[in-house]
C-alpha cells in the first residue's frame, strides 16, 4: 500500500504525463521514487503522450472475429489512419483481442484498451482503441461461425443450433452458416425474427406508410391491408434476418432455408443469434 507521499507522486505523475495510474506506480518503482527520472522512463515508453493521442478520431481499424471450442467473438478495434490499420502490429493486436474475447479472458472494453491497446499507443504513435467486442458460446448440440469480409471493414459471427452432435458436425450445417454470414454482412439484417422488432419501430411504419396512401387518395377501406402488405415486404424483410429473401437466390427466405437444411439433417434447425459489426457503425 503506497504512502501518502507516493500516492501524491503517483498523482503528480500522471497530471504531468497523462499516463495511466498503474503505468505510473510502475515508472516510479523502477526509478526509485524519483519523480524526474520515472518521466524520463514514461517518456521514453512513449506513454506520456497517450493522453493527448486519446483524443483524437478513430475512425478507421478492423473487425476480426476468432473461435474457441463452443465460443466465438467478433471484435471491433478501431485506430486513426488506415495505414497504421493495414500494419502487422495493429493487425495481431485486433487478432489477439478476438481470441482472447472467444476465451472469455477480457474483462471488458476498458480493460482491455487499458492493458493490451495501450502499449501499442505508444509504438505505432496513434489513439486506437478496442470499440466493443461480443461472445457467443452454445450449448447443446450446435456451431458457431464467423466471416471477415474483404478489408476487414465489416465481418459477422452467427450461432446456429442443430438437432444432433452429427448434425452439428455435418458439413451441410457449416455450409449453411457460411450462406447466412454472407447474408448478414451483405443485408445487414437489424434483427432475427419480427418477435425481436420494437412495436414502436413497427408503429411508426405503420403511420408513415398510411400517411403516404392518403395523401395518394387511396380508399380507407383499402388502406390497412396495403400497409400491412407494404410492413410485411418493405420492413420486415428487409429489417429481419428470418424474412429476407436468400442472397443466393432472392425467390427463397431465409427461414425457408432453415427449414430446407432440418429436413436434410434430421430435425430443426435454426439460427440463436448473430452479431454484425461495420466499421464506425
């Protein structure tokens, strides 16, 4: 436990530098408690500046996703430049924190830009940070799936449950995951099913689309069932992942697809959830 004199020296550290807390404490061991000198040592670890780089615009970075036995995460790490994003370090750094996410060993976004982010700061010379993270893990029977589009701008990560551990294993069923992630990233699907869509969200469409049918002259009578028709093709397809029509063939729905795939394999299967990241999304 520091003395009072070294919490101040710690605190008078980190005013002068902007360096985090335990960055300090450790500067200040190593020298001694000499307060010049554990500057010094900051500086030369490039970790004085980092409060000044953390206030700069991150808007470019990577996704990256990882698996880990029945887990899997996707990642969004984000940095100022393109170049420093297209660099081997930044490029480890998104891979590491995607592994670690799949693990279950990151304790949260801020822990993480605090102990693995941080030191790459100082080494590349540019505010990066890691944005947010997600982690799937199933039980039962069932896969986890991910994809990185091209560029690493956007990428997805799906769970899918099956009917048996054979179906799980079956090379059909990752074939299936590997449709509806090109499906997620292309279609950009805000929600799994129409029991996920706020009734508000679903109101107001309802509002606006009888607002326009009016304006249009079209009789009252006709009016509700064209707004439900229009609900049904304008949002709930566009908006829900089991309505969307298949990026493979546009006449078939996802759903469909689903149903297709539990035949082949033995009984249901169906889609947990999905996560799609977009870079600055």
């Amino acid at each position: 436990m520091p003395t009072m004199d070294a919490t101040q020296m710690i605190k008078d550290l980190r005013e002068k530098t902007g360096a985090g807390m335990m960055d300090c404490k450790r500067a200040l061991d190593e020298a001694k408690g000499d307060l010049p000198q554990a500057l010094t040592l900051l500086r030369k670890k490039g970790l004085a500046d980092a409060a000044k780089k953390s206030a700069r615009v991150t808007k470019e970075g990577l996704v990256a996703f990882a698996l880990s036995g029945r887990s899997g995460a996707v990642v969004e790490l984000n940095c100022e430049t393109d170049f420093v994003a297209r660099t081997p370090d930044f490029q480890q750094l998104a891979k590491a924190l995607a592994e670690k996410a799949a693990a279950g060993q990151l304790r949260g976004v801020e822990a993480a830009n605090e102990d693995l982010v941080k030191p790459l700061v100082a080494k590349l010379g540019e505010n990066m940070a890691l944005r947010r993270f997600e982690r799937f893990e199933f039980k039962g029977a069932g896969l986890i799936a991910g994809y990185i589009h091209l560029g690493a701008k956007k990428g997805a990560l799906v769970e899918l449950a099956a009917p048996s551990e054979a179906a799980a294993k079956a090379p059909e069923l990752a074939e299936l995951a590997k449709e509806l992630l090109l499906q997620i990233v292309g279609f950009s699907p805000k929600y799994l099913s129409r029991t996920e869509v706020p009734a508000a969200d679903v109101a107001r469409e309802r509002e606006i689309h009888t607002e326009i049918l009016r304006k249009e002259g079209k009789p009252e009578a006709q009016i509700v069932k064209i707004v439900e028709g229009k609900i049904n093709k304008l949002f709930y397809q566009q908006w829900c992942l089991l309505d969307q029509l298949s990026v493979r063939d546009n006449k078939t729905s996802v759903a469909e697809l689903l149903k297709a795939a539990g035949a082949k394999l033995g009984g249901a299967v169906s889609v947990v959830r999905f996560a799609r990241y977009q870079l600055g999304e």
